[in-house]
C-alpha cells in the first residue's frame, strides 16, 4: 500500500515546463521511507483534450434552408474538427524544438483548445466574482467531461494501488475549481479518503476558502508551509534516511474532525539546503512544450527584497523571515548529477527571484567541477546591472535568459508599490543584459491606484517601443491583491468581496485577487494592456505572431504581379481550410482568425487553393501576406 498518491491537477501552463513540486517532494518524501507514487494529470487533461473525439455542433452541417450560422459557430466548428483530425500532430508538433514557427503555432493552438476545453466545463472562472461563487462552478461542473475524465483517471490509480493519502499540488489559482470539484467527486466516492491539498495557491488563499466555499470542507488537510515534511507529519511512519534534512514542522493545518491547528507556516524550520535533489525519474521531459530542452531547480525560497506591494509571495517570506539560498557547493553538486543523469545542460530556475550574485557564486562551484550549463532565472534588475561588465560576466557564467518585473516607466508609481526600483536604470539594465546575449522577458503592469496610471502607461509603450529589438515579454497583467500580500492587508474590505481576473491577459485568466480600482477604471486599465499586446510589442513577441504584421508595415503589401501563372498557396501549419454547407473558410486556430474564401479561388488537390484572376489573385496575395497561407510550391517563410 502506498503512502500517497501526489497529483498535479488541471488546468495549469505548466504542460509547457516541468514543474518542480512533484520531483522535490516525492524526493524528500522518498527519503524519509514513504512510499509516493505521482501523476501529472494537468499534462494527461492536455493530452486527452486534443486526441478527444469530436463532438457534432449545429454549425458542422446545418439542415436545408437554414441561414449560415454566425462567424463564430462557423470558427467554432472548422476550429474543433481541425482538433479531431489532427491534435495528435499538434501535440507531436508542440513538442519537436526543431520545426520553429510550427512548434510555436502548435503550443499556442493547445494552449488554446485546453482552455477552451476547461472554461466550456466551468473550470476557467469569469471575473468579477465574489470567492464564495466558486462553489456554484463546482457544482455547475461537476457533471462536465473534464470532471469526469479526471476523476475517473485518479479512480483508476486509487483501485490499482490504494494510498494512505491523496495529495494535490496547487501552484496556480485556475487549478482551484478543477481541484475543488475532484476532492467532492472523489469524496462522495470514496469517504474515507483522506485528501491533503498544498502549494503556493493554498497557502495564500486557504484561510479564505475555508471561510467561504463549501466545497474546500472535502479537504482534510491544509499544508500552510512548506511541504518537504508535511507526510510525516500528518501520516507518521516513515524511516528516515540519514542525511537527507527534514527538520522542523510542516506548516500543517488539520481540519478533519473539526481540529484546528495553526501552525507558523513558512517559518517552519525548512532548511533548503538539507534538502535532496529533485527525482525527475517518473516524469518524461519529451512531453513538455517550451522551446528549451531544460530542467527545474530551485536556488532561493522567498525573495530577498520581498516588498513590492502586490507579490505575496514575497511579502509573505519577508514578513515570516523565511527567505533562504541554498549552500552553493549543494547546489552545484545537485546540478552537476542531475545534468549527468538526465542529459541536460540547461537549467530552469524555478525562484520567483534568483540573487543574481548567488547566481554566480552557484555557476562558479559548477565550472570547478567541470561542467558547463546555461541557466535561466527570474530576478530584479539589480543594481549591478548598470555595469555592462557584471551583465557580460553573468552571461560568461551561463545565464542566458533573465525574466523580470519591469512593470511600469513611471518612477512615482513604482515608489508606491515599493518596487525598489529606478525606472532609468530598468530600461538601461536590460538593454545591457540584450547587449551581453542575454534574452530578457518583461512583465508589464497597469491598474495601479495612482493619479498617473494612464501618463505611466503611455512612458511604458515609449519604453517599449524605443527598443523593440532589446526587449522579450513575458506577460502583461492587471494588479490585483492577493491574500497575504500588503496590498490585501491594507484593504478595507472583506475577503469576500469582489475578485477580478487577468482574462484576456494571462492563461486561464492569470493572477486573481481583489479589485484595487471600481469597475470601470479596472477595465479601462484592461484595455490599455490589450492594446499594448498590440501597439508595444517587441521584435521577438512580433515574429512569433502572425496575426500582427512586422514592424513599420501597417497594411498588407501591395501586390503588383496580377497577371501571368495562377497563383498557388496551401494553409499554413495550424490553419485549417474547411466547409461549412457550401461556402469554404481559412481559420487559424493558434491565433483566432478567420477568412471566407471568396468566388475565383479554387482548390486544388491536396488542399491547396489557386487563383487566375487579378481580384482572386489579390486575395491570395494577401492571405499570404497575414500568414494564413504559404506559397506553393513553399518558399522560406520570414518566421
């Protein structure tokens, strides 16, 4: 009998780089003599998304006489039979780091479809909404296939090998009414079960959770602090093996049979460094989607600055003193056997904020025992980045990419958020980490509760478009305040008041947490960010998208030849070229877009589409200038 069964739940942009949580703890758990089997069923949920097989709609074949169906059925319909016929290559294709612009086509289009899978069942929430509405999408979903699916796959491990304990991983808020929904699934099924969730998702919001969702009584334990002790703790057993840390308590809370028992959470005598290194046994890299070939580690817990307003993680490990480096000679040793191991010489740091001078210290004691890696790492643009020497040092080291909050150019409303940061020497930081061959990936922010909320966004776009070719983007993003973070605290409101999401910004609705602005000014802030994805972007955002054209080309080019040979052209990777009734549409669907195809284009065997005519010429012309089409015979596309 196993001692547990820890799952990685749905929905999470996790299937695109492996996620630390599972390794790290079934490692220390192993070590201290449990038994610990793992399932990452965010990545099984993506997998049976794409291959699931195809549901009818009214749009596919509409009966005699009837009005075509509106743009977006028709999209709809062309959209999902393009998934039925092909998401296994679509998976196949997210995966191979050699095909360029098709594998980026490929993750954006599951992206899509995983998302669009999810909020069809309820498991995507829409904001505004009050917390205590989470137990009206588990309810609503309750009966949905993805509820099902999942539940009936976690079923299938519990009957093959009952555990003492089912325990959920929960790092990101949309995972929340996925795995609400299967711990009253599984609890109605099994009522002994005993089920423990934990994770940074949980330490923020359970005290919340369990005052107002009905649906968090299924749950037996919380894990409020770091996990690595959390099963002996709650389960007892075990054999220690010697060597291999583990001091302290849990942070457990134990909710079952009405106890309660707050412990200290993150100031629970976690040593990072006794730590043993991550077991990526079970778990199959090939299956990941991001364009590196990479694996995770953790350098830091917490983060050394800790008091930018809006970050509860890093409020929550300063205000509980509980920020930590690891011994950069454990740290090197871990890092060298695990490149070893498993073939890999990249590394994903997994810190909300790598000391980039640890960074370092960690990267020497790797070179003195003569490996070579590549690391990419989230960090502040630190001071010593001003120096373009320290910026060449670092990536000499192996740091090739650096992901990092530049938020706003506004000087005023980065000194209210306590960022610690000067907005002249952000923009002079990263265009020297650029100069030095390090990539940068920007975050941007808006929504701030500050007079000068719509001047700092308009610095922002200037920032970004002055040096299109310097910068990356990682995400863009409303403000919100998240429990445990200084701006919730200094709310006067209650924790059930209203929450607005990142939709449209973020993956499955990104950061959630209360409204800092009223309705109107928080949309108004949404609004400016979705433009910028639009007016800003940077060279390397740009190339990658189709659906925008390159830089200083504002209309489709010109096309001059109108006569001669018919012009031929076949749908890019990822555009489908489908009927609906008797007309025939392009639908791409990574990027949603859409075009009918007009009278004078013609297809032609093996789905390519030929036009003789000026008018119909000109169209495929342009279909090819917005990358819905590629010539044909191909020829080199730009991206």
């Amino acid at each position: 009998m196993s001692d547990v069964l820890l799952v990685m739940p749905p929905v999470s942009e996790a299937v695109q780089f492996p996620y630390l949580a599972l390794p790290q703890l079934a490692a220390a758990w192993t070590a201290q003599g449990h038994r610990v089997r793992t399932l990452d069923l965010n990545l099984e949920y993506r997998a049976r998304v794409l291959v699931r097989r195809h549901e009818p709609s009214a749009a596919d074949d509409p009966p005699p006489g009837a009005a075509l169906p509106s743009a977006g059925a028709i999209y709809r319909a062309v959209s999902e039979r393009y998934r039925a016929r092909h998401g296994v290559r679509l998976l196949e294709t997210a995966r191979d780091r050699s095909t360029g612009f098709a594998q980026e086509a490929a993750i954006q289009a599951t992206v899509r479809y995983v998302t669009q899978q999810a909020s069809q069942d309820g498991w995507i929430v829409d904001g505004p909404l009050l917390l205590s509405e989470l137990d009206r999408y588990v309810e609503a979903g309750r009966e949905s296939w993805s509820a099902r699916w999942c539940a009936d796959r976690i079923e299938e491990l519990l009957s093959d090998d009952p555990p003492r304990m089912l325990a959920f991983s929960v790092p990101f808020f949309s995972q929340l009414v996925p795995v609400l929904t299967l711990c009253v699934l599984l609890r109605k099924r099994r009522p002994a079960l005993r089920i423990a969730l934990g994770g940074p998702t949980v330490q923020m919001w359970a005290a919340p959770l369990r005052r107002h969702v009905t649906a968090s009584h299924a749950v037996d334990h919380w894990c409020l602090g770091h996990g690595e002790d959390f099963l002996t703790r709650v389960l007892g057993g075990g054999t220690r093996v010697p060597g291999t840390g583990g001091r302290g308590g849990t942070g457990e809370d134990t909710t079952g049979g009405g106890a309660q028992r707050e412990r200290t959470g993150l100031a629970d005598g976690f040593v990072l460094s006794e730590q043993p290194m991550p077991d990526f046994g079970p778990f199959d890299f090939s299956v990941y989607t991001n364009m590196a070939h990479q694996f995770p580690y953790r350098l830091t817990v917490g983060c050394y600055w800790g008091k930018c307003t809006f970050c509860s993680y890093g409020n929550r490990y300063r205000d509980a003193r509980a920020f930590q480096q690891i011994d950069p000679e454990v740290a090197a040793g871990h890092l060298v056997a695990l490149a070893g191991r498993l073939g890999m010489t990249d590394v994903a740091v997994t810190d909300e904020n790598t000391g980039l001078r640890h960074l370092l210290r960690v990267t020497e004691a790797v070179r003195r025992r003569g490996a070579v890696l590549t690391f990419r790492v989230r960090a502040r643009l630190e001071r010593e980045l001003a120096d373009p020497a320290f910026c060449e040092r670092l990536r000499a080291a192996g740091c090739v990419q650096v992901s990092t909050g530049f938020e706003t150019a506004h000087q005023g409303i980065l000194d209210s958020l306590h960022k610690g940061q000067d907005a002249a020497h952000a923009e002079r930081a990263v265009l020297n980490l650029t100069r030095a061959g390090i990539v940068t990936n920007l975050s941007f922010m808006d929504g701030f509760e500050h007079d000068d909320a719509l001047r700092g966004s308009r610095e922002t776009v200037e920032v970004v478009r002055r040096h299109p070719a310097d910068m990356g983007l990682d995400t863009m993003q409303l403000v919100v305040a998240e429990p445990g973070s200084y701006l919730w605290a200094g709310r006067r409101r209650q924790d059930d008041d209203y929450l607005v999401t990142n939709e449209g910004l973020a993956f499955a609705g990104g950061r959630v947490g209360g409204a800092l602005l009223e309705h109107t000014a928080t949309e108004e802030a949404r609004q400016r960010l979705l433009r910028m994805t639009v007016e800003a972007v940077p060279d390397a955002e740009r190339a990658a998208r189709p659906d925008l054209p390159p830089r200083g080309q504002d209309r489709p080019a010109a096309v001059t030849a109108v006569t001669g040979p018919a012009l031929r052209a076949r749908p890019r990777f990822g555009v489908a070229l489908d009927s609906v009734r008797t007309r025939w549409f392009l639908a791409d669907v990574a990027w949603p877009r859409m075009a009918a195809v007009p009278v004078g284009v013609e297809r032609v065997p093996g789905g390519g589409l030929t036009a003789e005519e000026p008018r119909a010429r000109r169209w495929l012309a342009q279909m090819i200038d917005k990358r819905l089409l590629v010539p044909d015979p191909p020829e080199t596309e730009s991206a």
